[in-house]
C-alpha cells in the first residue's frame, strides 16, 4: 500500500516548538514591512536572515533548493521585463545592442523579487515545520470557528484518499476497455468515464463522512472547542511576538520619514 | 483459457514485495476460489491476470501470450475484471448503457450487443430495471450491474473480487446462478473471497495466498482438511467442516447431507 | 425483564426520494446489558433503523417519520444526534468514511469528539489511553490512521465512538469489508465492552455468529418485524428462511441428525456444543 505523505516530518528543532501563531506573525511582519519598506535592502538582510532560520529548522537544504528554484529564474523574468520596457527608466546602466537597461526598473524588479522571496521563505518555513494539526489548534484558541479549522484540516487530509480512489477507478475504468494512454485527445476522452464516479463516490462518502461527525458532535454550539495537540507559548514566544510587531512598527516609522524626505 | 505465471514477483513503489515468486496455472474452465488473510497478496495477484498490474520480475503469461504486450484495455477482451466496489466501475445514466459501454469499446456488433443483453439482465437479475440510473439501485443490485457490464462484453474468464461481501442469501444464490452458467458456457471464473461457505459450495478448487506466497493450491476438500497449515495464514473452514473434524469425522465434507452421510458410514463401523 | 434502554414505538419511516416505506409500525424493546441482533435480508429496513436509533433519522435524514424512539428516557426526536452520542453510538460498514479527516494521528481521531465537547486536555489524554487499550490500537496511536489495515481503522472507529461514553452501542454491519481475522477482533472487543455491560445492537449477515452472540433476536422484512426471539427458537421455526435470511450450520446438523433418529436433544447454536452433541450420536 502507497504510504501516506506528510509535508511535515518532525525534526526537534527550536523552531518547531514555536508557537504556531508567533510563525503567522512573523509571516506577515517581516513580509508585510518588506513590502511597504522604499528599498529592497531591508528585504535582502531577512533574506540572508531567513537562512539563518532554515539552519536553526535543519531545512536548510530544501530551504535553499526552493529559494534559487523560485529566486534565480523569477529575476532573469523580471530584470528582463522591468529592466528593459519599464516605464520609469530614466537612467540608462547598460546597452546590449537594441536593448537598454534602465536603473528605475532594475531597483524596481529587485524591490518585487525580495518582498516575493521573504513572503516565500517565511511560509515555507512555517509550513515545514508546524504540524497541521497544531496550527489549526492554535487558531481555534486564538478564536477561528471550529467549522472553519475542520475545512483546512479535512481538505488536506482527504486528498491522499481520493487520489488513491482515483487510482482505483481509472483501473476499473481500463478493465471495461478504456485506453487509458495515448494522445492528449485519448487522455481527454479517457478521463471522461473516470469523472461519473469520482463525483458519485464523493456524494456517497460524503453522505457516511457526514454522518460520523454529527455523531461526534460536530454540531454543537455553545461550548469552546478543545484538541489533543497541545499549543504553549514560552517565553521566547512572548519575545519574538514583541521583537516582530516592534520591527513592523519601526519599519512603519521608517518608511514615513523617509517618504516625507526627512531622512 | 490458460493463464500461467512463472517465478512472478511484484514489488510497490514503495519497495514493499507484495508478491515473492508466483508460480502458478490456471487452465480450462473449472472455477478457482483464492482465499487468505487481507495484505497476503491476492488481489495484487489478479491483477496481473488483466494486466492491471505488470510483473516486476517474471513471466505472466494469458493463453501463451506474454501480458506486457498489451495494454489493459486491450485484454479486457480476453479477461473480464470486476472490482469489489461498484462505485468504482459504474458512471453512466441507465444501467442498459452501462451494459452497452464495454461491448462498444472493443467494437462488438449492435446485433450481439442487442442478442447479449437480453440474456445478461436476466442473469443478473436486472431485465426490469434496464433504464433506471445505476445510482438509484441498492447496493447489491449496483454490484450485479457492474458483474452485467463486465460479462456483456464477453470475455473468456472472468475475475470476481469479494463478489459476496454485503450480499445477503439471494444474492449469493444468484451468483451461484452466474458462475454455473458461465463455466457452462465455456467461461473461466476466477474469485476472491473471504466468505469460506459460498467458497467450498462454488468451487473445486482453492488457492490459499500467505505473505505474497501460494501456500496451498488443492481440491477444497485437501486444502480444508489441513488445518494446521490454514491456521498459519489465518483461514478457518467452514462452520460444517469445522463440527465435522472436531467431532472426529473421518471425512472433510462441506454440506449437510454430505455430513449426514459420513456420519452414518462411521457410525455403522 | 431488567431495565429498558432503548424503546421503539410505533415507528414508521419514509425516505423523502422513495415512494415505499422503509420502516412500517414496528414497536420494541430492548434490555439493558443485553445483545441483541437484528437479522434480514437486504432492503429489510436494518440500516434504517440503525440511524432512526441513534437519531440520524429524523436529524440528518430526511423524510417521513411517525411513532417514537426512546433512549434511556430521552426522546430522540427532541434531543440533538450530538447529545444523543453520550447515551448511544453507531459503527457501520465503511471504516474510511468513519475518520473526520481532521487528525494526523490515531490519538487525534479518537480524541476528536471529546474536543468538540469541549473536554479538558487532561481528561482527554487519560480517556485516549483507556479507549486506545481496551481496543487494542495503543501500539499505532502516534500513526497516521491512513497507514492501518482496514481492520485496525474500524477498531478506530469504534473507539471514537465508544469514546464519547455512549451506554448502548449500534453496528451496523460493521465487519462486512473485513476479512475473517479483522472481524473477529471487532468482535472480541464487542463481547468484552458487552460483558462490562454496554448494551449491544448488531446487524450482521453471519449466522453463526449472531446465533452464538445474541440473546435476543430480531428478524425484519420489508421494514416489518416478523420475529424477537431467542436464537434457538428463530432458528428452529421452519418459516424463518422464507423471509430470506440463512440458518447457521450447526443448527442444520442438529435438525438432520434428529430426524433422522439419532439424536433427541434439543438443537445447538455454537460450534462446541454442536460438536458434543454429534460425539454422543457417534457413539449410538
């Protein structure tokens, strides 16, 4: 039997015993104060910053494969597009025969890539290594509907199920003589059959899944939720949470001054 | 019908053995009944029966041919499958087109399609119900639709997957009713089951799976009288057959009148 | 008769999409601590009842519905399937369909009801324990329940529902899509929970099993009662395989043997007995 995939594999590392929320936080902090911050220099001190993270979370090996998968073509498109036809351009740096580079485009594409890459490396972070279901106890103490965390969690979870099902039908499917290879047109016209009793099966299973939760008390309103997955806060969450919004808010205060030219 | 396996091996994805070394022949028409344990391997086996599945080592061969030369839609002319869930297999609106989907695929005439169904949903039970959708039948007619559709395109052997889990005593008589009919006509059916009494009143011969392995492959009368050996991969005989050997019958028997019979030679000695 | 924890009066029930009833007037009572079997062929109106039971019909069902359904006192018809899951609890075919889909681990899945409760996290760690012990799941309770057999899945479900404390439990055909190994287990667990005196109501094609597990038995047939008897007298009634259900072998080896002379006694319903009574036939 195909084994079940997990994006998260615990790794016992500091950042994993982080709260969950503390990670939110900073996905939005350090990306958001990026994003609003003039230049891009800001962006590419937490770049190499967030680095440093992906160590601490020993990930950094896929952290650094997804951040030049993503980094290294995502600039040559842009540095292409905004270097050469931005309309900003006034300042000419280079000529490669009918092509001019303009600085305004240049600073502009490198402002996009880094606010891109910090909103990247955070999430990827956060996600490899935050247990789904810690997350989703997290938001439901911090006040998330019940109804809205049981979305998040049962859609990721379903998935491995259906596609095994999915599996089982086009088998089913190539037993009653359907070519299941071939052309684009002979895939088309073979997935055609498949989709009946993927969608029946689903209103089927859904109808028996519906079920089972009214039986667990899924219905009940009036009473705060509880989980099996702990959620703490430590200290160093408590500091953390303050360093980001003081970052964030420091950064507001940058951004400001510098617009209004005072410094 | 001849199916042959030589030194057959398949290994998951996942570099699980699911099947360590198979070596096995299926001729004739005589139906086959494979028994054993859930994960002992025997529905990874069928599968390569139709090609659903291809050998990671060895030789599966259908009436000579080696499998991997065609693709399973290809083979589903010769080797009929039918899964254990109906929901996998059924998807058109009414269960006439269902019958009519197969046979139409491996380009059988409008006039042997016409001829084949007639004979079908009176088989399996469904000449009133030609034009109902197949999500509005119960649950065990769903499963004699997708057993019609299969048999519609007729092919030589047929492959059956838990064909009595949740059928209840006339369902399992009217499969009784298909698989007589089909070896009547020249078919071969080959099934998997748990159910130990539609087993030994169905078919003469049993193939016990164990662990990716055929551990025995007898006349249902041999493979139920070696207890020992069946304890191992977690099958008991029959209720009946079970009273019988426990009460020192000197004869492994499968029916009532069977038992009687034994009963009455020992009991005259 | 003990005390009654589970009455059905008059109960007639309709699905909104047919045109027949499933259920047609039926009325009884079952005793607490008991276990009781409900037996009939397909289409007999035995899931039905299941949901009727646990208060899926008239809740989740819709359709039309008259007479009543009592459990423990509690009318189900007034009460929500939610407040129902601490006083009755339903297992049925699929075990996949049987997981919410919000857990990472078997501990989770089996905890998930209670946190719906609102249950403490303490109390809840000490309930999973229990419950993952008694059904014998506690050396995979850190898996993820995808990555069990279907056999140990279902022995999840039983425990997410046994969890919620429920006094009377509801199986519907719960070992169908089991092999023979899987569903003995399910049962061991059943008959235990049963000896610790959770009343059990078990739909189930098996004969033999039903004949060897049952005190009482009740026999349906196009949403109708037709039987509640002992296990020996339903099966001794000659009618009873008109309304379509099997006799379990060892009473089929009795009956032959008795008329054939060679035994007076009365019919068996388990192997052993059945074995015995056969021995001292042999014997003349």
């Amino acid at each position: 039997m195909a084994k079940i995939s997990n994006s998260f594999v615990p790794k016992d590392t500091i950042i994993e015993e982080l709260n969950p929320m503390t990670k939110i936080l900073a996905v939005f902090s350090l990306g958001l104060g990026t994003l609003i911050f003039p230049n891009s220099w800001l962006g590419l001190i937490i770049i190499i910053g967030l680095f440093f993270v992906a160590y601490l979370a020993k990930t950094l090996k896929d952290f650094t494969k997804i951040m030049f998968g993503f980094g290294i073509p995502i600039t040559v498109m842009l540095m292409f597009i905004q270097g050469c036809y931005s309309p900003k351009n006034v300042t000419i740096i280079a000529e490669f025969g009918f092509l001019q580079v303009g600085l305004e485009g240049v600073l502009y594409a490198f402002k996009i890539i880094s606010t891109l890459l910090v909103f990247l490396g955070t999430f990827y972070i956060m996600n490899k290594t935050t247990y789904t279901g810690k997350l989703v106890a997290a938001l439901t103490n911090s006040g998330l509907p019940p109804k809205a965390g049981y979305l998040v969690l049962a859609s990721l979870n379903v998935v491995p199920q259906m596609q095994r099902r999915m599996e089982v039908i086009q088998e089913a499917q190539g037993a009653r003589g359907v070519e299941i290879g071939g052309g684009i047109i002979a895939r088309i016209k073979a997935y055609i059959p498949l989709l009946g009793p993927v969608v029946m099966s689903a209103l089927t299973d859904a109808q028996e899944r519906g079920m089972t939760l009214e039986t667990r008390g899924f219905g009940i309103t009036g009473v705060k939720q509880t989980s099996y997955v702990e959620v703490t806060q430590s200290n160093l969450d408590r500091i953390l949470k303050a360093i980001l919004i003081l970052f964030f808010i420091i950064v507001v205060i940058l951004t400001v001054l510098m617009k209004l030219n005072i410094i | 019908m001849k199916i042959e396996l030589r030194n057959m091996r398949y290994v998951y994805p996942t570099g699980d053995e699911a099947l360590k070394g198979i070596d096995l022949l299926i001729e004739g028409i005589e139906p086959v009944a494979i028994i054993g344990q859930n994960g002992a391997g025997k529905t990874t086996l069928v599968k390569h029966f139709n090609g659903i599945l291809r050998p990671t080592s060895g030789e599966v061969l259908i009436n000579g041919e080696n499998i991997q030369n065609c693709s399973t839609a290809q083979w589903s002319k010769e080797v009929g499958y039918i899964f254990q869930n109906p929901d996998d297999q059924l998807f058109l609106e009414s269960v006439r087109k269902e019958f009519e989907f197969g046979p139409l695929q491996i380009g059988m005439s409008k006039e042997e399609i016409e001829e084949r169904m007639k004979w079908v949903a009176t088989l399996v039970g469904l000449s009133d119900k030609l034009d109902i959708h197949p999500f509005d039948l119960t649950s065990t007619e769903k499963k004699f639709c997708s057993i019609g559709a299969i048999i519609m395109m007729n092919p030589n052997a047929m492959i059956f997957d838990e064909p009595t889990c949740g059928q209840d005593v006339d369902g399992n008589l009217r499969l009784r009713k298909i698989i007589n009919e089909l070896k009547e006509r020249g078919k071969l059916c080959i099934t998997i089951s748990h159910d130990m009494k539609f087993v030994v009143d169905n078919f003469k011969r049993v193939i016990v799976m164990w662990k990716g392995k055929v551990l025995l492959d007898e006349k249902a009368e041999n493979v139920f009288s070696q207890v020992e050996t069946l304890k191992k991969s977690f099958v008991s005989p029959p209720p009946i057959t079970k009273v019988a050997q426990g009460a020192g019958l000197r004869k492994t028997v499968f029916t009532t009148e069977a038992f009687i019979k034994v009963f009455e030679e020992q009991r005259m000695v | 008769m003990g005390k009654v924890v589970l009455e059905v009066k008059d109960f007639s029930f309709r699905y909104r999409q047919t045109k027949q009833k499933a259920i047609k007037n039926i009325s009884f009572q079952v005793e607490e601590g008991s276990f009781f079997c409900i037996i009939g062929a397909n289409g007999s109106g035995k899931s039905t009842l299941c949901n009727a039971l646990v208060g899926l019909i008239p809740h989740y069902f819709v359709g039309k519905m008259s007479g009543e359904v009592f459990v423990n006192g509690m009318k189900v018809e007034d009460s929500t399937i939610a407040d129902l899951s601490a006083k009755i609890g339903l297992v049925f075919q699929n075990p996949f369909n049987q997981l919410s889909y919000t857990a990472g681990t078997v501990a989770e899945e089996l905890a998930y009801g209670l946190g719906n409760r609102g249950v403490s996290h303490e109390e809840m760690v000490k309930k999973v324990e229990y419950v993952a012990k008694l059904m014998r799941i506690d050396h995979v309770i850190h898996k993820n329940p995808l990555e069990l057999s279907g056999g140990q899945i279902q022995r999840v479900a039983l425990g997410s529902t046994f969890i919620m404390e429920p006094r009377v439990l509801v199986l519907d055909e719960c070992t169908t899509q089991l092999d023979p190994l899987g569903s003995e287990e399910i049962f061991d667990i059943v008959k235990s929970l049963n000896q610790k005196g959770i009343t059990v109501i078990m739909v189930d094609h098996e004969m033999e099993r039903v004949a060897r597990c049952a005190d009482k038995i009740m026999v349906l047939d196009g949403g109708e009662i037709v039987a509640i008897d002992i296990p020996e007298r339903i099966f001794e009634t000659p009618d009873i395989v008109k309304h379509r259900i099997g006799v379990p072998d060892y009473v089929k080896i009795c009956q032959s043997l008795r008329e054939k002379g060679y035994t007076k006694r009365e019919i068996e319903i388990a192997e052993e007995p059945t074995i015995e009574l056969v021995k001292e036939a042999l014997k003349g």
